[in-house]
C-alpha cells in the first residue's frame, strides 16, 4: 500500500476508522508529511461495552485511548451530527478543527419506488406496517423494539412489523417473538439487496429505530428520503436527524413510552400524512453534491494547516 500511495502522491489521507486501517493512514500521513483528516462514524467506546459486556469498563477505556492516539495524528476532525461533536469535545483532547459534515445519500435512490410490490409479497395489504433496517445485533435494541412492539399489538391488532437485516442476534430476537407469541405479527426477511431496501422502506407506514447508539442513523435519513416517517430513541444521532423537521416523533427509552408513540401516530392519519411529507422535505439537506462542497471545504483548511504535529 505504501508503494502504491507513494505513486499516487497524495496531498491528504483521510481514515474512517481509528484502527487497523486508521493505524495504517496515521502511520502513511506521518512518513509523507501528509495532513490526516479522520470522519467519527462510531460510538467505539459504547459499542464495545455490548460487544464485551463481562470487560465493558475495561475494552470501553482501550476503545477511548484508541480513538485519542488517532485523534492526535488528525489535523482535521469531522463528525456527522452536532451531538457527536459536543462527545468529541467532551470525552477527547483535541486542539484541531471538528467539522459537522453528515454523510450524504443518493437521493435518487429514492423515486419511483413502486412500493405496492413490496406489500404484495409479504401480505401487507390492509396492515399497519411498521419497518426496521439494520443490523441485528446486541447493541442495536431489538429487545426493546420487540417488547414495545408486543404492547403495539395488543391494542392495535392490524399492525405488522418487518425486520429487514441479518447478524448475529436474529436467533434470540426470533426466541423473543416466540416467547410473547406474536410470531404472526412478525416477518423476518432477512439480508436484502441493498438496492431493494428503498422499496421495503417506502411500503412501510412507520420506521421505528430503537438505537441508542449512532452517530447519524443514516438509515433514519433514507426511510425519511422515501416518506416514511420515523419513530425513534432519544439518543445521539435520531435527536439531530429529526430536530425541528417534523418527519417523525423521538420517544424516551421505555417500551410503554415507545409503544404509545407508535399508536397515537398510526391513529392520526392526517399527521402521518403530514410527517411523511416533512420527511422527504428534511431529506434534501443530505444531497451528495451539497455536502461533497462542504467535504471539498475540509479538505482546504487541512492543507493550510498542514500535518498536525503532536
């Protein structure tokens, strides 16, 4: 790699990962005399905690003390939403510029999504389909999603919900909805192809997203770009996506709170109406062009600062 970015001539090296890769990209910056710019797409110091539960103390203290050594090879910083920098400032040492600069979509992904397809496969018709994407993990709160969603069952029973993704918690996620028999109410349809995950979001009545633990939630920003309003945690990440954008409704971690949230939406067609269009609207802010300017913008102050020496 060395010999290849050597030939390439790089006037910036820019990680997306403080490890591994990251060491890699400080290391090359360093021996260049290259300025490092570093995206934070993690909450590396929570998500190891459920990934090593038994050491959670621990792995979360190494995962920080990673993130800093990164940190510090970095001339420029740019986080995806201002909740993660308010984290960076607060939990690191860092004496060079922290960027606001979301991840971008594809907004034209998200036209002509002929979503009426989707609901005839899987027998939504005549449903209330509630929808999540992800990875299904530990971390991601598909506990809470399940258990909120049974008390969702037991006073609307005309709602479904569609778990789209794969990973390692889909057995005991799958143990779950059988122990509070609500199986018929549950469709797993495992990996999709990335292309087709707009379809599945553009058929479904609500997104819920019961993370707690994301920068962005880019997933939020995509139901958003095909009109699916969004039901979500207070948490970093969904506070920033939905702040002042009407396209969904943030709800506190308490699966009756949750549950709740999810009814009073579906009953109110006007405003699900309402959401759906505040969430195309609030969608447009993560065009690819306008945030490729600002990226270009980073880019700039990091050449004139040059390497950042610690």
């Amino acid at each position: 790699m060395l010999h290849t970015i050597k030939g390439i001539k790089p006037h910036i090296i820019h990680s997306h990962h403080p490890h591994l890769l990251g060491d890699l990209a400080a290391r090359y910056a360093e021996d260049l005399n290259l300025p490092l710019v570093f995206t934070v797409h993690a909450r590396f110091d929570e998500f190891v905690r459920h990934q090593m539960p038994l050491f959670a103390d621990l792995a979360s203290h190494v995962a920080r003390n990673v993130v800093q050594d990164h940190l510090d090879h970095c001339s420029q910083i740019i986080v995806p939403t201002p909740s993660i920098q308010r984290l960076v400032y607060k939990d690191y040492k860092v004496d060079v510029p922290v960027t606001i600069l979301p991840t971008p979509i594809d907004l034209t992904r998200f036209s002509d999504l002929g979503p009426e397809r989707i609901r005839r496969r899987y027998h939504l018709e005549g449903q209330q389909v509630l929808l999540y994407v992800g990875r299904m993990s530990r971390e991601k709160g598909l506990e809470f999603l399940i258990d909120s969603f049974a008390r969702v069952v037991e006073r609307n029973p005309r709602t479904l919900l569609v778990l789209v993704g794969r990973g390692p918690h889909v057995k005991a996620v799958q143990e779950l909805v059988q122990s509070l028999r609500i199986q018929d109410r549950v469709i797993f349809t495992g990996a999709v192809p990335h292309e087709q995950v707009p379809r599945f979001m553009a058929a479904a009545d609500l997104f819920v997203f019961p993370s707690r633990l994301e920068t962005q939630g880019l997933v939020l920003i995509e139901a958003m770009a095909t009109g699916t309003p969004v039901i979500a945690l207070h948490a970093t990440g969904s506070d920033d996506a939905l702040a002042d954008t009407g396209a969904g409704m943030l709800a506190p971690p308490d699966e009756v709170a949750f549950a709740a949230t999810i009814l009073d939406t579906l009953a109110d067609p006007d405003r699900l109406a309402a959401m759906g269009q505040a969430a195309r609207r609030a969608a447009q802010r993560y065009s690819v062009p306008a945030l490729t300017e600002q990226l270009l913008g980073v880019y700039e102050q990091a050449l004139v600062s040059g390497p950042h020496h610690r």
